[in-house]
C-alpha cells in the first residue's frame, strides 16, 4: 500500500513544476541582451494598469475639431414639423356645432340660468345626445344639468 500512495504524490508535484514552468515563460521577455531585458522590464512598470470594460479618453486635436465643424456647416437645418390644425364639429338635423360653442351655452347656463359666477368654475363635462337634441353637463363636479341644442 505504500508504493500507492507515492505512485499518487508524483503527479501533483510534475503538475505544480509545469505550472512554475509556464508562468516563469510568460514572465520572462524574450531578449537577448541584458540591456534589452532591462528596458523591457521599464516598459512593462511604465504601461498603466487598463481597467476592463473602460476605453481611453480621446483628445480631440485642432485638425480634428476643424473636420467636424466642416461637416456640421455643409448639412441642412433640420426641417420643423408644420402645426396641423385640428377642428371638431358635430353635424345633425342640419344644424353643426364645435366644442367650443357647446363650452359657451354651458357657461351661459351657468351664469344666466343658476346666477353662478364664471370665477367659479373649475371643471365642466359635456355629454352630447344628438338623438335627443340635448347636451347634458356636470360642472365642478356636482352640478347637473342639460340644455337643448
């Protein structure tokens, strides 16, 4: 049983020798003069340490800002987008309204019917039944009512 056991240990020994063995050649620049290994070793001390994942800052020189300002003079102004105009109008029995016309018989019923103030009113919702004629409202929420159209 003893000679198993050493038959085991021999091969983990060979594994770490040839673990040295690679990273001693990897450490060792290949030169041929001792000059030569000297300003390799300078070298290899004077180059930063490069973080993973981060490029290096690029400096922009004056040929180069001049090139893109070059680029920026020849091209077009961006076109601006044109304003559409946007109507609403309801058409029924002939007769058509916009929401802005239904928005100021509200108000008027408000001011002239129920005797309230314009100052008044934070909110209006109009409901509008073409079938009957009629816009129904609620304003600040409480206040409900209708008005023939």
């Amino acid at each position: 049983m003893a000679e198993v056991k050493k038959a085991k240990a021999a091969p983990v020994k060979e594994e770490v020798k040839a673990a040295e063995v690679k990273t001693e050649a990897k450490v060792a620049p290949k030169a041929e003069t001792k000059s030569e290994v000297k300003e390799a070793v300078k070298k290899e001390a004077k180059a930063p340490a490069k973080k993973p994942g981060r490029k290096p800052a690029v400096k922009k020189t004056a040929a180069a800002k001049k090139e893109t300002e070059k680029k920026t003079v020849g091209r077009k102004p961006a076109a601006k987008k044109a304003e559409v105009s946007e109507t609403v109008n309801f058409q029924f029995n002939g007769k058509s309204y916009t929401p802005e016309d239904l928005v100021k018989s509200c108000r008027d019923v408000w001011k002239y019917d129920l005797n309230g103030k314009e100052e008044d009113i934070k909110s209006i919702e109009l409901y509008v039944k073409p079938e009957e004629n009629t816009t129904y409202y609620v304003i600040n929420g409480d206040v409900t009512g209708s008005f023939f159209i």
